[in-house]
C-alpha cells in the first residue's frame, strides 16, 4: 500500500475541489465524483430555486436509498443462493445415500 498522496481535482455542480487522494483510488474518486455530480444536477434541474446545501442533501439521500435498496437485494440474492446451495447438497446426500444401499 502507497504512502504517497496526490491532490485531484473535480468539478461538483460548478465548483471545483482540490481533495487529497492515493494514486491507486484516483480513478474511483473521479467515477464518484462523477456519478455525485450527475445525481446533484438532476436534484437541482428538478428544483433549481434549491439552496447548493440542500441540493447536496437530497442527492445524498438518494443516492444512500439507492446504496440501501442494493444492498438488501445483494442480502436477499445471497440468502437465496445459500437456500439453492443446501438443496442441492441435500439431494447430492440423497443421491449418496441411495448409491451406498444399492451397493450394498
């Protein structure tokens, strides 16, 4: 892991920031950056009489229930998989099980 440190520049909503970054988290600062700066000017474009401040906010909840709902639906896949996992051992056992009395 680097020690070393860069300064990147992005663009949020007009205003530019200097943040300080590793070289290897620069790309998937800018992506972030990006993807913030979309989700705020479409909050703004929906109520451009909004403060910066609140225009932040909303976007940062939206983009939190979006993080959210993702998650439960990763939660939910992987609770569905490990369902498919034990029934597929189950009839894996089964299987075994009626292997062994046959050759018995």
């Amino acid at each position: 892991m680097s020690t070393e440190v860069d300064t990147v520049n992005i663009t949020i909503l007009g205003r530019d920031y200097q943040i300080a970054c590793p070289p290897e988290d620069e790309e998937g600062l800018r992506k972030s950056a990006k993807y913030l700066d979309t989700q705020m000017d479409l909050v703004k474009s929906r109520g451009s009489t909004l403060a910066f401040e609140k225009v932040a906010v909303m976007a940062a909840l939206n983009i939190c229930h979006e993080l959210l709902q993702k998650s439960q639906h990763a939660s939910d896949s992987e609770h569905n998989s490990l369902d498919q996992i034990k029934t597929l051992q189950d009839k894996i056992e089964a299987a075994l099980q009626a292997s062994r009395q046959i050759e018995i």
